[in-house]
C-alpha cells in the first residue's frame, strides 16, 4: 500500500512539474510576443495628433466609419490608431508610457468600437484583418483593460478559429492558427497553444491541392496559378515568426518541419526574389497593383528561421546580409517550377523570369475585390528582366496593360471588363527545362481572350536570353504586338542601325532595319536587322485604374517610360520574332556584341525552335512536335514526341542531355543521337513536368 502511494505521489508530482513548465514556458512566449508588438518606433507628433483628434464619442475625423464595403472599410485605421495608442502607453521609455491621455483616448477608441463590432463586406477583415488587430491590442494593453474590454474584445478576437470559413489550407490558415496562438497567450491557455502549434506542423507539407507543391511552388486556391510571393510568403511567414518564438520550449517545432520550411523557403520564395531581395513582378498576381508591392523584402523571416533552426544556416545569412546591404547575392541558378509555369533565372548581375499558364490551369488570380482589374495578359509568357530591383516599382498605373514585357497580344481599345479577367488556359504544351544553370521555356500560347495563336520559347544562358516567337496567327481586324520590355525610363535610349549609333530624343519613335537597342545597361540584339518601335517619355495614369479600393484614387499619376515593341500588323499569319536580351553591358559593347554574338539560332518555325551556345556547348531545343534538329555539321538529335531538350555537345561528341515534358501527359519518349537511340522514361506523378537528365 505504501509503495502504491509513493507511487501516486510521484505522478502526482510528475504532473505539477509539467503543468508549472507549460505555464513558464507559455509566458516566455508571451513575453516574446509582446516584445514585438512594442518594438515599432514612438512617432510623438503622430501620438499627440491622435490624442488631440479624437472625438468625445471615440472616433477619429477623415475616417468613414459607414463604408463596410469590400473596396473600403476604412474602419482598419481606427484599429490601428488603437494598437498605436496601446503601443507607446506600454512601451518601457517611451514618452507616453502610462499617461493618462493616452489611456482615456485608447479607451474611448476601444469601447466605441465594442459598441458598434463593424463587420466588412469581405469575409477577411471579420475572420482575420479585424481579428488580428484586436488580439495584438489585448495582449499590449493586458492588465490595464477593463473586464469587460477583455471579455468582449476577446469576442471579436475569436472570429479567427480553425472552424471559419478562411482557414483553409494553402495560405490563410496558417496566419489564423498564429492568431489563435496569440489568444492562447491571452487566456494562458496551454492546451490551445498546444493544438495551434500542432495543426501549424501538419501543413508544412507537400500537397498536390492548396499549399506547397512538390516543385516547392505554392498554391493558395484550386486554380493552380502561382501565389508563391503572396500567400506563400504569409504561410511561411507566419510558420517562422512561431518557430522562433516557441523554440526552446516544449511548444517547439517538429525538425522535419523545420527542414521543409527553410527548404520552400530558400528553393522557393528566395528564387521568385530579385537577388533574394526584390519581388519578381512575374511572380506577382492582384496584389501588383497596390502601392508599393516591389518593395524591399526586410530580414524578418530569414532571422525568424535562423532562430529556430541551423539547418540551411550559411545560406539564410547570405539572404539576410545580402538585404542588408553587406554583400551582393552572387547565386548562379535557374529552377523552373513544373505546377506553377513559371521559370527562374538567377545570376549575379541580373534576374528573369517567365511566366505562362496551359489547360491545366487559370491564366491569373481572380480580380478579387476589384484589385489587379487589368492583369487579363499577365500570364500570357510575360518575361520580366532587372538588373536592380527598382526597373517596375510603382509603375503599373501609367502601364499600357498591352504591352507587358515577352508578351504576345492583340492591340484592342481596352481589356474586357475585369470580371472576365481569369480564365482556364487552352493548351498542354507550356512547361520548362533547367539542369540548374541552364534552360529553357516553351509555349503553345493560345489567348484566353482573343484569337491570337504563337509558339514562344526563350533560352537561358549565363549572359544572354534568346526569345523566339514562330506561327503567330490571328483572325481578327487589330494589330498584334510583341513587347521586349515596358519599364521606367533611366537615362538614355540608344540605338545600333545600319553601323551608326543614334541616341534617341524623347517621344514615340517608329524605326526601320535596327540592329540592337540599349536602355539602362540591357541590350535588345536582333540577329536579323527589324523593325521596331520605342516610345520614351512620360506615361500617365491612376491607381484607380488598376485597383477599386477605397485609397486607390483618380489623382494623377506621371512617370517617364521606357516601351519597346514589334509591330506584327493585323492578322498576321505565321509571323515570328527573334531578339537577344544582353543585361549588364554598355552601349559600346551591345555594338560589338550584335556583330559577332556566341549564340546561333538553328531553327525558328512553328515545329521547331532551337538555339545553340557556342561558348558552352549547349543547345537548347523545342519540339512542339517530333522532329530533327541538326546540332552541327557532325551532329543531330531528333525527338518522338513533344519535348524540350538541352544537350551538351562538342562536334559528335554528346555530352549530358536534360529532357522534360511540357504537356505532362507522356510517360515515355525516344530520343535519338546520331545513330544511337536514347529510351527515356518521364517522371510521373507529382514530378510530370519535371527535368530528367538521361546522360
């Protein structure tokens, strides 16, 4: 009896000591948590205005607190003027700490809007924006709320729950489990913080549905269409802020999962990332046309990774040092992602990407309350080249929508109206080819819009990207274009034609025979002299015209723009294009380079489009059918089937060959080398799509 008892008593201790842990360990996190909330900087002006401003019934002026329309709901200022208040009354040093006024006006804000609970005609602002706000302004004010402001705030707070609406795999459940772990932390909750953290771990997950794809892309809803740099930044974003404020507790992380977030991390959103620094405009949907979208990335959610894991740790430092300005990203590498049709290209003086869609997914993100309303040929195989970052910041309201830079598109009066922006592709072959420094992109373009048909196809070299165009048809009354580039102006255009050099004045400038053109250290090199046209100069617009919310305004907006485009004429049939895109040279070299360039293009028909490198070695071939294509005077490789292939090859001597399927419905193909046949078995499953390297 009295071993029993012992017995009892050591468990009984045993659960004392773990409950006591969990409580230590909850206000370690919940110290951690605060912390953060009060880091933000004292604006003293900006304080005594709101102090000042307030009125009687706890409202500010200039915000309409009618509007809970999806495109206004100004009432979030009024939120965040509430966590500002609670800030600097909390903050150790601040100027404002304790203060009486500051108390009165957050109390005033706070109660009235308890009183009213405003909801929003969008579902985010009730389940998460509002939600968030509200939960990060309990956790600052804590014991200097009133038992009713708790109970009631805490009410609203709750809205963000596992069981709404939003928290759905693939992006915002994520954010919403981050907030039920904050209410955990204002309810010393153990138990709630516990399953939060639980359910967080489960979705750092492969998925062939919403979330992160095997080809470490990331998908928010069901259309397939990447949101990589939107919700895939906020899922993993969200994902690392816990695991650094939980680690070295017992709430920690899973390593397992940890591993996988640094990889989606690194492989993923730091590849769709300017130098892992800037947003890739191709990787971007609606939310390119808010104000600001191509900012600067800040160093949050690497030093939240870092914190939490060593795994990957030399590269997250590079990120970090690298967006602090310490050193340059000098990574080398291309990776196309095979679920999302958009291809990477990384060096240490430039970035591109392409972006495309098929039939097995939309062209773009629905216009989602009335934001990105022009984006109908974003998708349409827009290549975006930078050498700093800042080429399309804040752009997009004086852009010519038709105009996007790689694309192909018919020149008609204005878009179709935006609710009819988004729609399912309408060819299999779009994919891409890398071996990790080299590659290739391909496109069966067919417009969702217009009846407008191309084969487009770019090559992917250290120093250089080929872009060839074949089979362009279309069967309508309006001019076809295709655009080499649309960005801000910077300093001079100039222009290589008939071995003379002119530098352009400003305006629109229609030019016959030109052999390159240059515009801020990226030359456009014609391997056949063209026609092109060039327009320089002021661009005007409004936000309003790309985005319906409420701060997006009719006020004009005026930039100096840089447009290059060849004019296809109306209906053209089977016209084609060629270009070379050279970023990182002086005029002086574009002229050189255009007379004696390392790169060949072998065939650009509607079957066939290849390009080979001399310098390396390699060719780069599009098979929209099975064909032949000769290498040398000593070498051909032919294909059974549709396909892409990068070969490495030096006279008859073939090196390693790269082959991958752009349709995703081959499971097999021959290819044939000289004389010598290759069997090459496709990946399938979750890598259909993918690179496979056959030699």
């Amino acid at each position: 009896m009295q071993r029993h008892t012992s017995v009892f008593a050591i468990v009984i201790l045993m659960l004392v000591s773990f409950c006591n842990s969990q409580a230590q360990d909850i206000q370690v996190i919940k110290k951690r948590v605060v912390g953060d909330l009060l880091e933000p900087s004292v604006n003293s002006n900006a304080i005594t205005q709101l102090v000042q401003s307030i009125q009687p019934d706890g409202t500010w002026p200039g915000i309409n607190y009618k509007d809970v329309s999806r495109t206004g709901f100004q009432h979030k200022d009024h939120l965040e003027n509430m966590l500002t208040l609670a800030r600097v009354y909390k903050k150790p040093g601040s100027p404002f700490f304790g203060d009486a006024a500051v108390k009165k006006a957050f109390s005033a804000a706070l109660d009235f809007w308890l009183a009213h609970d405003f909801r929003c005609d969008n579902w985010w602002w009730n389940e998460m924006g509002t939600p968030n706000l509200m939960i990060n302004t309990l956790l600052v004010m804590d014991s200097s709320l009133t038992e009713k402001q708790r109970t009631e705030g805490l009410k609203i707070a709750r809205r963000a729950n596992l069981e709404t609406f939003g928290a759905r795999p693939g992006g915002d459940l994520m954010p919403i489990a981050g907030m039920l772990g904050k209410q955990a932390l204002f309810t010393n909750s153990p138990d709630t913080l516990k399953r939060v953290i639980d359910v967080m771990a489960r979705e750092i997950k492969i998925s062939t549905g919403r979330g992160l794809k095997p080809d470490m892309s990331f998908h928010h809803r069901t259309d397939n269409v990447i949101s990589i740099l939107t919700y895939g930044s906020n899922f993993a974003g969200s994902f690392a802020y816990w695991a650094a404020r939980i680690h070295g507790t017992q709430f920690s992380f899973p390593e397992t999962s940890m591993k996988l977030l640094v990889d989606y991390y690194l492989d993923g959103i730091c590849q769709a990332l300017i130098y892992a620094t800037y947003p890739d405009p191709g990787a971007m949907n609606r939310d390119i046309s808010r104000r600001n979208a191509l900012e600067k990335e800040d160093i949050s959610l690497p030093q939240n990774l870092l914190a939490a894991t060593d795994y990957r740790a030399p590269e997250l430092e590079t990120v970090i040092r690298a967006r602090k300005g310490e050193i340059r990203y000098n990574r080398t590498r291309d990776r196309y992602f095979w679920y999302s049709h958009y291809y990477t290209h990384q060096r240490p003086g430039y970035y591109a990407s392409v972006r495309m869609h098929s039939a097995r997914a939309n062209n773009m993100e629905e216009p989602h309350n009335e934001e990105g309303i022009k984006n109908h040929h974003y998708g349409d195989g827009s290549l975006f080249i930078s050498r700093t970052g800042h080429e399309f910041f804040n752009i997009f309201p004086v852009w010519d929508w038709q105009k996007i830079p790689g694309t192909t598109i018919l020149q008609k009066t204005d878009v179709p109206h935006w609710r009819q922006l988004a729609k399912k592709g309408r060819t299999d072959f779009s994919g891409g080819l890398s071996d990790g420094v080299y590659g290739v992109a391909a496109f069966d373009f067919a417009s969702v819009h217009d009846p407008l048909k191309a084969h487009k196809a770019w090559f992917f070299f250290d120093n250089e990207i080929v872009c060839l165009g074949a089979g362009i048809h279309a069967d309508t009354a309006l001019p076809v274009l295709t655009t080499l580039n649309q960005c801000l102006l910077n300093n001079q255009v100039i222009v290589g034609a008939n071995n003379k050099t002119t530098t352009l004045k400003t305006g629109k400038h229609v030019l016959p025979a030109v052999s390159w053109v240059y515009h801020d250290s990226v030359a456009y090199i014609f391997p056949q002299p063209a026609g092109v046209n060039i327009s320089n100069g002021e661009a005007t617009g409004s936000w309003r015209r790309i985005n319906h919310q409420a701060w997006a305004t009719e006020e004009t907006v005026k930039e100096n723009v840089f447009a290059l485009w060849l004019d296809h004429g109306v209906q053209p049939q089977n016209a084609g294009y060629a270009w070379i895109v050279v970023p990182g040279i002086d005029a002086a070299s574009a002229a050189a380079y255009s007379k004696k360039t390392p790169v060949k293009i072998l065939v650009n028909t509607p079957d066939l489009q290849a390009v080979q490198h001399t310098a390396l070695q390699r060719t780069g071939i599009v098979f929209y059918k099975a064909g032949t294509v000769r290498i040398n005077d000593k070498l051909t490789l032919a294909a059974t089937a549709p396909c892409l292939v990068m070969i490495n090859a030096n006279g008859a001597v073939a090196g390693s060959i790269a082959v991958s399927d752009p349709t995703q419905k081959l499971t097999a193909l021959q290819i044939k080398v000289n004389e010598r046949i290759i069997d090459v078995s496709l990946p399938k499953g979750d890598d259909s799509g993918s690179t496979v390297m056959v030699r």
